[in-house]
C-alpha cells in the first residue's frame, strides 16, 4: 500500500446496511464507495482503484460468489465477506475461492472495523518486505522463512509457528517497536481483541531458549509500548 488513504468498495445491496457500514468506515478515516449489486460493484472496481472489497454474497445481478472470483482473476486486493450465511461449508467455499475473510450477519460494526484494519496491515506489511528475501539475519540469528528453521549462534533454535512470525516480524523491521496488537495479528493471522498475556508468554518462552545458547539479548522490551529487536550495545 501506499501513503494514500486506504478505499474501500461496499458492495450490499441492503440500503441501510450500506450505509452503515459507510458512515463506521468514513469515520475510521478511510474513502468508501458504494454499490448495491454485484454488477454495480464489479463495474466500480474495474474503474477505480480499491485497497479492498466489502461485499454481501445475496446481491441482485452479479452474485457475491461471482463478484468475489471475477476480482481474483484481476487483483488480489484483500476481500471480506458479510453474509447470513455461517455454515463452516460455506465459508470453506468462499475461502477457496479467494475470500480474505468471512463476517456472519448480524454483525458489531466494530469487529468489521477491526478486520478492516487487519487487512490492510497485512498488505503493508507485505507491500514493506522483499519477496525475493526467504533468509533474515540479525547478529547470530538466522530464520529461512522456506523451511521455518532458525539457527542461534550456528546452533538448531527450536520455535514453534507463532514464535518463529514474531522473530520473523521484527526482523522484517529491525528498527521498529511493535505493539502486542501488531504481533499478534501478524503471529496468529487473526484480529486481537483485548488485553491479554499471550504475547508475553511467547516472548518470554523466545529469551528461554535463546538464553541456553547465548547471553546476548535480542528482543528489546519498550514498557508501556511494546517489543523490537534489541538495539546494539
């Protein structure tokens, strides 16, 4: 992404819903257009540029399953869908076809807005990072993001997935404090609600098995931030 404002296409054919979902999006500071058909929504997105789809799947004329594949041919702009429709199979299937994530009807528009925001964290993220870069070094730690295997000191650094994003997320961003709700949401590709020690935990599992190889700190803990490399002595 770049450093516009972030737009946003709503595709539902329910006007009130629309709206709503136009007046929390605007306010959250994003650009949002409207459509209220499929076929008005594809026809929006072939025009203008999107940093991501909010659609409804029961929509006149171009379905949401249909609207949703005619985009992956195009694009791989970042698609959430809201739908009355929860069965595990359907969302499977929307999934499959290459949905980004999936929202039951009736929903708090503020957990919309939390998937919005992650979402588009993630495609920075990844608009940040080379994709031709699959080892990340930093001292004598060294992750290969092929394989998940890290290596401390040239010794075997045993992490599990979650342990091994965080390193993988700070490295990515040697300079950058991240805050619990950063890590979380890239560690765990899921939205974080709330306070909780989860990310603690994990950091501190992280120094125990650093500190059986080495004494060298390599994650910073900034108190009322939150985490980042551990800058240079």
């Amino acid at each position: 992404m770049n450093d516009k404002t972030p737009r946003i296409l709503v595709a539902e054919d329910d006007q009130a819903i629309n709206d709503m979902i136009y007046e929390a999006l605007r306010k959250h500071g994003y650009e949002v257009v409207q459509a209220f058909s499929g076929t008005e929504g594809m026809l929006n997105f072939k025009s203008d540029r999107f940093d991501l789809v909010i659609l409804d799947l029961m929509m006149p004329g171009m379905s949401g399953e249909s609207l949703t594949k005619s985009i992956r041919e195009i694009s791989n702009v970042p698609i959430i869908v809201s739908s009355a429709k929860c069965s595990t199979d359907s969302k499977v299937d929307l999934l499959a076809m290459g949905a980004d994530d999936f929202l039951g009807k009736p929903f708090e528009i503020k957990e919309l807005i939390a998937r919005v925001d992650v979402q588009l964290r993630r495609l920075s993220y990844a608009d940040e990072k080379p994709e031709e870069v699959k080892i990340l070094e930093f001292k004598d730690l060294v992750l290969n993001k092929d394989t998940f295997e890290a290596d401390l000191c040239g010794k075997e650094l045993s992490l599990t997935r979650q342990e091994f994003k965080i390193l993988e997320l700070f490295m990515l961003h040697p300079t950058k404090v991240f805050s619990k709700q950063e890590i979380y949401e890239y560690a765990w590709n899921d939205f974080y609600i709330g306070e909780d020690k989860t990310i603690n935990v994990h950091i501190s599992n992280i120094r125990s098995k650093m500190k059986k190889i080495t004494d060298d700190e390599y994650i910073d803990t900034i108190w009322g931030i939150g985490f980042r490399l551990a800058r240079p002595k």
